[in-house]
C-alpha cells in the first residue's frame, strides 16, 4: 500500500476521532432499539401503513419481514431521472419474491444545472444538495425502515441523498442508478458549435440542433461531469451493485441490476449480514472515494461535495487532503472533458471497475473495507452481464482495452492526479489541471475585475478581452450568490485561448466538473463576502497563477497589499441575488453556510 495514502487517511482517522467516535455512538444507540413497527404506538403503526395492502400489512407487522424505504429524485423533466417512473413497481415485486415490503418513503427535488445553467435558478443548486439531504431525512423520519434504497443520478442529488442517508447511519441502504443516455454527438463538436455561436459564427438555429443532438434521450449526460462522477465515487465506495454505474436506461441488463439492488439490500439486514451505512463509510471509505476522483480526472465540484458527506460521517477532509493524494494518484482515464471519450465509450473499455481493479493492485486504494456485497471492494473490479435469465460478472481483461481511454499505473496518462490546491496571498482554491494544456499550467497576467458573469459575457461581445489577462469573478461564492457555476464563461474564453491570449479565471464560484482547458483557479476561499482577499484585487494587478508549483498570487507591494481593505458587496447586488426564482427562501442558507472548503454545509 502507497505510504501516502497510509499518511493521508491516518491524518483524517486522527483529525476526526472525537467526532466520528460521538456520529458512531449514535448510531449504535439507535441500532439497539426494537423494530419501529414494534416500538410505535399502535396509531403510528396504522398511519405508517394504512396505504399498505392487507397482506403487505401482515408480512410487516405480523411475521416481522424486512421493510425497505425508497427515496426516489423521480421526475419526468430531467433526462438521469426520467427511468425512475418504474423502478418502485419493479423493487416491489422483486421484494415480495424475497418476503420483504417496500413503501416509497418520499422524494427529493432534483434540479439541473444544465437547464439552469447562467440564470437565476442557478443559484438555487448547490444549497438543493442539503435541501434534498434534509428530504431524505424527512422521508426516513417515520422510523419503520430496516433499509433504504436511493435512487439519484446526478450533481446534488446524490451527495444530497448520501449526505442524508448517513445521518440515518443505523440503515444498511444501497445507491439505485438508472445509467447514461446513449451517445450523441461527440463532445468536442459540441463545444466547436458553441465556440462558434460564442463569436458570432453560427445562430441559434444551429446552436440549439448541436445541443439538441448531444442531449437526446434518457438516462445522464454523456460528459464526464458532476453527476458521472458522482457514479464513479459510489462504485468506489462500494455502494452500488457491482458494475451497475454506467448501464443504459434501456439496457435489459438495467432491470437485472435494480432487481439486484434489492436482494442486496436485505442481504445486509439484521437478520443476516448487518452492514449499515454509517459504520461502512469510514475514512477509508472516503478516501478511495478521493482517489478515484482524482485517477480519472473528476469534477472538481466534489472537493466541495464530499467535504459534506464526510462530514455526515463524522470524518474531517479538507482540500489539503485532495491535494496530497493527487500528488501520488495516476491518472488512469481520459474521459470528456479530460479527454474526447465519453462515458459510454469509458464503460466499453472497462469504465469504474478497470480504474478500481488497476488502483486497489498498485496499492492506491484501501482494499479491506466493506461494501454492500460480501466480496468487498473486489466484486467492484468486474463486469455485470447477462447469461440467459441469470445476472454475473466476469472479469475485465488485463491490459486495456483502449489506451486513448483507460490505462494502468505502469502506463498513466500522467503520474499525478487531475486537481490541484492552490495557495498563496489570494486564499485557497483548486484547479483541474488535467485538461489544461502544459503551456498553460502557468499564466501570469493583469487582472481584469468583474463583480457578475453577466459583465465577462458583455465585455467580451464588446470586443474588449483581446489581450492577456485574468478575468477575476468574485461576490459568487456561497454567501454571495449560493455560489453558482460559471460554466457560461468557458465558450468566451476558450475562443480568446484559441486566439493565442493568455487567459484564466480566478473566482470564488464553480466551474462544475465540465472544467476544461481553461486554466480556472475556482472555489477561493474565503470568498470575497467573506472578507476574502480576492475582493482587494483591482483591475491592471498582475495574477500569477501557477499550477505545477500550486499556486495564487497577486504581485502586489506588501505594504500596499496589507493596507487594502477588501471592497464589499453592494446592497443592490445582494438585493438581486436574494429575490426572484426562490431565492429568498434560500436567504437562511445564505446566512449560515460555511465556507466551500468546508463543504458549504448549511447544517451545522
């Protein structure tokens, strides 16, 4: 086992004994109690299962049988969640097979960064994490579960379920996907399109039949975002079945897969082999999560995400954590935006269980930790078919079977992970490095300030970005504006890169996990309505960022740099960003959350 990843995780085990020792305890108290059908009263019994059939009745309250909880994101609008529509039918009847019972306990909202994307909605989506965390709690609340299933696909919906499900740690529960939709049009043409449409190149005519073309059907986007990597995180943590991440919607191999989920759930019942959640996700849990962001060079949006759903475990990360595990993690896949495959094309060539299998055999990932299979982390290393009517999984060939796509630590696309902390007088950030261009990895230019993504895109229509610089964007972190992507900003920039300026972004807001070749120091933190040392830049400040040596600087006198005060946030603007699309009913959360390197938690 790499001694890194030996340092790290005893970093975190130290770091986060009294508090992962008070979340156990609770836990553990909790476990003791009788079944909830058992302990209620007797009106609470009959409320909880009034919808019940009658013989469903029975097997629950009578003969005592496992009754598993469903907390769906479900909904017609949004491509991942579309397939869920049928997946309660079809637990229910597989359940019944196995004497179980099962109720939709509740849902969760699920919005979409894709169809918010540069409007005000946006600011709604990284506080819908912990709105949908708090929902699942709602929905496990009535107390009568012996497990839950999740189902949940893309960018806040799972670490929201995640987050959720463990401060309901006394449950064995098991992470339900429903897959990619099918490959569309490539990528890079895609982003060709809107490079084009950026500059004034095509309308919108052909802008909407390029993006229409790339998002289809059913299932997740096919990129290597937020919500993919999401899929890949829960395949490493052992929390899915086996190899179930990246099958189509449609795939007859989909509903083999859910069918499964179910016998595995109750295989971790009291009854039989108990594993509940919360004592299963442990630090080191955690930290081949980590890794297996980094080897494939995930979203960035996790170095935010996971801090949280750490932290319902009562486990303290930090990005010092990231930055440390990338320095001695391969990476081992170059999917889109890291690459030009997307995520079907990753599965072809072995997707998540090659990357698990090629970690865990170079002494990257902790092998002895549990999942929800009895075979641990290695049932995760191999490839779920179809046999005729039966579900099994073989093993993946040796070597890879496309180089362009997957490879192993003998033969990585880089020694060093895709992520980076940045330091320095401007605060700390992260940049996904592993699709910036080796010649950019260090740009040193004047700082151009704006205080909205909206005045980038009007200086940049106006002609008067043809040059070097830094577009500083600050007042967008999670006080300011609940610290939406900026993903609108990356078309105008790549096509000044493309021109031959040296170009990056230094804000205190996200990129999501679709950062590509722009150099992008995100999440600074404190963020400027913090007190951040990002709102003391002024326009013509020289910026250095520089990702090999990881870090951010302003090139600006000490004297004068220490006697700035940093400029605060206008009343209009937190006028504008606390009104209209909901967003006051998010002013709380605003108030109390912490900072991004703290996860942006808004519970604690």
């Amino acid at each position: 086992m790499r001694q890194i990843l030996n340092e790290v995780t005893e970093r975190i085990r130290e770091r986060s004994t009294p508090t992962r020792k008070a979340y156990l305890q609770r836990i553990e108290q909790i476990i003791k109690r009788p079944r909830g059908s058992d302990r209620m009263g007797c009106a609470n019994v009959a409320h909880a299962f009034a919808a019940l059939p009658d013989n469903d009745k029975f097997r629950v309250v009578a003969e005592k049988a496992p009754h598993i909880g469903i907390i769906t994101a479900y909904n017609d609008m949004l491509s991942a969640h579309q397939p869920y529509e049928t997946y309660p039918a079809i637990i229910r009847d597989e359940a019944r097979k196995h004497g179980a019972t099962v109720q939709v306990a509740g849902g969760v909202p699920a919005m979409c960064d894709g169809i918010t994307q540069g409007e005000p909605g946006m600011e709604l989506s990284l506080f819908s994490r912990d709105t949908i965390a708090m929902s699942t709690a709602v929905g496990l609340s009535h107390d009568v579960f012996d497990a839950a299933l999740l189902l949940g696909v893309c960018d806040k919906i799972v670490p929201g379920l995640l987050i959720g499900a463990l401060h309901f740690g006394h449950l064995p529960c098991v992470f339900v996907p429903a897959g990619p939709m099918s490959t569309g049009i490539d990528n890079t043409t895609k982003s060709k399109v809107r490079e084009k449409f950026a500059q004034g190149l095509c309308d919108r005519e052909e802008l909407l039949a390029s993006e229409s073309a790339a998002y289809h059907g059913a299932g997740t986007c096919t990129f290597y975002g937020t919500a993919n990597s999401n899929q890949m995180l829960l395949e490493a943590m052992g929390l899915h079945v086996p190899g179930s991440a990246f099958v189509h919607p449609h795939a007859g191999l989909r509903e083999a897969l859910t069918r499964e989920s179910v016998r595995t759930v109750l295989s971790n019942i009291q009854s039989q082999r108990f594993m509940p959640i919360g004592r299963m996700v442990d630090e080191r849990v955690i930290v081949n999560a980590i890794v297996a962001l980094l080897a494939t060079g995930g979203s960035t949006n996790h170095c935010i995400h996971w801090v949280a759903v750490a932290r319902a475990a009562g486990i303290i990360i930090d990005w010092s954590d990231f930055s440390k595990l990338s320095q001695d993690t391969p990476l081992l896949a170059r999917v889109y935006p890291n690459g030009s495959a997307d995520v079907n094309e990753f599965q072809a060539a072995g997707g998540p269980g090659f990357i698990i299998r090629e970690l865990m055999e170079g002494g990257y990932m902790h092998e002895d930790v549990p999942s929800v299979v009895y075979g641990g982390l290695r049932d995760f290393c191999k490839k779920p078919e179809m046999q005729g009517e039966d579900l099994i999984w073989v093993d993946l060939p040796a070597d890879s079977p496309d180089e362009s796509i997957v490879r192993t630590p003998r033969k990585p696309f880089s020694s060093s992970g895709g992520l980076r902390l940045l330091t320095g007088n401007l605060g700390r950030s992260v940049i996904k490095s592993s699709s910036v261009p080796e010649d950019r990895l260090i740009i040193e230019a004047p700082a151009i300030v704006f205080n909205a993504q909206e005045e980038l895109l009007a200086a940049f229509e106006k002609g008067e970005l043809e040059k070097d610089f830094v577009a500083v964007v600050r007042f967008q972190g999670p006080r300011a504006n609940g610290m939406p992507e900026l993903h609108k900003l990356t078309p105008p920039l790549a096509v000044l890169q493309g021109k031959g300026f040296k170009v990056a972004l230094v804000t205190d807001g996200r990129m999501s996990g679709a950062s590509g070749k722009i150099p992008a120091a995100i999440h600074v933190s404190p963020e400027a309505s913090a007190g951040g040392t990002i709102a003391k830049i002024r326009d013509g400040d020289i910026i250095r960022l520089n990702a090999i040596v990881g870090t951010l600087n302003a090139l600006v006198d000490e004297d004068e740099w220490q006697a700035r005060v940093p400029v605060q946030m206008t009343e209009a603007q937190r006028n504008n960003n606390g009104h209209g699309i909901g967003r006051e009913l998010f002013g709380g959360m605003r108030r109390n959350v912490h900072s991004a390197e703290e996860g942006a938690v808004t519970w604690l």
